[in-house]
C-alpha cells in the first residue's frame, strides 16, 4: 500500500499544476501547468499495481504527452508569428486549431475520445472520479482563452461528441465506462457554447462536476462498479435510492433539476446564433442519455438480486465511510436548483 503521505503529495501536485494553469499568463507556463498536471497523475492512475491500471496508465502517458507536444508545438509556431510568448491569441487559423486539437485530446472530446473509456475502466472509483471531473478544468481554462475559435468546427465537434457519448452508453453495463461516455456527451454541451458564451462554458463544466462528484461518491458507497451490482443498493444504503434519482436524473438534463438550465441555456444561445438544426439534433441527442440514466435507476429501485434473508438487512448497518462527503456534495448539486432561474435571467 502507498502512504497516504504520498497520496496527499501527489493530489498537491495535482492542484498545484491546476492552479499554475488558471494563474498563467503566457503559453509557456500554461503548458508546464498542464504537464505538472499530468504527470502527477500518473502515480495515483498506477498506485494499486494492478496490470489494468499499468495499462491504462500507459494509454493516459501516450495520449496526454502526444497532446502536450501538439500543444507546445503549435505554441512555438505562434511565436513565429506573433514573436512573444505572454499571449493567448493565436495570430494564425492553423496554430489555433491544432491548440484546440491537443487540449481536445487532452479532455477527451470526441473524435478523440476512444482513450476515456478504456482509461476510466481501469482505474479505482476515487481516481476515475478526478479524472472525470478535475482533470478537465485546466485543460477549460486555456480553451476559453483562445478564443476565437472556428464556430461550426465547435458546434460539429460538440455534436459528434454528444452523440457519441449517447449512444455509446447505451450498450454499457461498467458503469466506469458509461460514465466515461456521459462525460464526453457533456464535453459536448460546453463545447457547443464555447465561441459565444465562454461563462456559459464554464457554467456547465462546474455543474458537470458538482453533481459527478457525488454519483461517484454513491458508487463507492455502494461498492458498485456493474448495472448487475447496483440490484443490491436498497438492502445496502436504501437512503441513497432517492439521491441516486436526483442525481442521475439531474445529469440526464430532466427538468426541473440541476442539470436542465445550462442545457436549456446552451440551446438557447444556439438558436439565437442561427444554428437551428444543431439545437434540435442537440436536445433530440438527449433523449439517448436519458434512456440509460433512466436502465440505472430501474436497477437500484426496482429489481433486487437473489438473496437471502440475512442478506437483505445491511442497511440497519451504518456506514462509516464516504457519508459524510456524499452529504456535502448531494446538498452543493442538489441546492443550485433554486438559484437556476435567477441564473437564466441574468443571462437574458
């Protein structure tokens, strides 16, 4: 086992290579923060030894560090332009999209998306937790900050990776692996109000993690990592059922929960911009997700799995692990829901 002294290092790191991103005011830190970043991560992916986790440790190096030198590579090419490092703006349209292209590989947006799952499946719930959620706040802060993009490659890319996180999900039963697959369907939503909205942006990436966390949270709870598993959440915590419904539902964009405005927001901008077809293909798009939130709450509430009656009495037994975080985090996802409307006013 590694000590948690060296655990709490490397989450340091972790955040600290976070923090020298949204602090950088030139390239050249901005691309040391996201390699610091990075390569703290990597000891946390592999802590356990497990050939699984080597594997998917190694696909993660492969894939960030090809990215990492796209991204330096297209930064030096933009000195060449522009003879200055202290800038974000990309001087020429070849540099800006080859940048985008690498942070894109970086958080895992479709096309270049095939990575995730097989990464996320590997690992340790707590682990695919901070790859799902904090991993992607760096690599946000530098996109909103190349702005401009391209528009319709933005709201093609936002497209493609909603769909292919809908309908890749619908054949899942990991849940590492569908949860990977609603993440670059959510990848998707930001990126389609990224040229005209930045705020909007950031608004849904926060959102996505505030109510990720606790469903992975809920997992662990659960001990859960298949669909199958998930038939005996009622005999283990049956308190959590009700939170589980909220918080899936909530990721699924159902109204009138938490997830639903930034949704609502994001296709509004679309339709103001004039990209009607895409807004419908987008909220038509949704209907995939939904469909496997909806197969996993029918496994935790509905169906129970062969036991017996010794079996089914765990929940008179407390947890003692992981409630207190749980609690904290649903009440954070679950209490925006009031102060959405003022939200979407105040966007008007």
């Amino acid at each position: 086992m590694v000590h948690p002294l060296v655990i709490y290092s490397l989450l340091f790191l972790v955040g600290l290579g976070t923090a020298i991103v949204f602090t950088s005011s030139n390239l050249l830190l901005a691309w040391m923060g996201l390699e610091l970043n990075m390569l703290a991560m990597l000891p946390l992916m592999m802590q356990h030894r497990h050939p699984r986790a080597v594997e998917a440790t190694t696909k993660y190096f492969i894939i960030q560090a090809t990215a990492a030198a796209v991204f330096l590579f297209a930064a030096l090419v933009n000195i060449w332009y522009s003879y200055q490092w202290n800038s974000f703006h990309f001087l020429h349209p070849f540099t800006s999209t080859l940048c985008f292209c690498a942070l894109a590989m970086k958080i895992g947006l479709a096309p270049f998306h095939a990575w995730v799952p097989e990464v996320l499946q590997a690992l340790e719930l707590p682990t695919a937790m901070i790859l799902a959620t904090w991993q992607k706040l760096a690599p946000f802060a530098v996109l909103i900050q190349l702005l401009p993009h391209n528009p319709n490659l933005l709201v093609l890319l936002g497209l493609i990776s909603m769909l292919v996180g809908g309908w890749g999900g619908m054949t899942q039963t990991q849940l590492r692996k569908l949860l990977a697959y609603s993440s670059i369907g959510h990848l998707g939503w930001m990126i389609l109000a990224l040229n005209y909205f930045p705020l909007l942006t950031l608004a849904v990436l926060l959102i996505y993690i505030s109510v990720a966390v606790p469903v992975f949270l809920l997992l662990m709870i659960n001990k859960s990592t298949s669909i199958n598993m998930l038939s005996t959440s009622w005999s283990r915590t049956s308190f959590t059922i009700s939170i589980a419904a909220i918080l899936f539902l909530s990721l699924a964009g159902l109204p009138p929960l938490t997830g639903f405005v930034p949704k609502l927001l994001v296709v509004s901008e679309l339709v103001q911009q004039g990209y009607l077809t895409p807004a419908l293909l987008a909220l038509l798009v949704t209907l995939l997700s939904l469909t496997y939130y909806l197969r996993l709450l029918y496994a935790m509430a509905s169906t129970i799995s062969p036991n017996n009656v010794a079996s089914l009495l765990p929940w008179r037994i407390h947890p003692t692990r992981l409630s207190l975080p749980l609690a904290v985090t649903s009440v954070i996802a679950i209490s925006a829901i009031p102060l959405l409307p003022a939200a979407y006013m105040l966007t008007q």
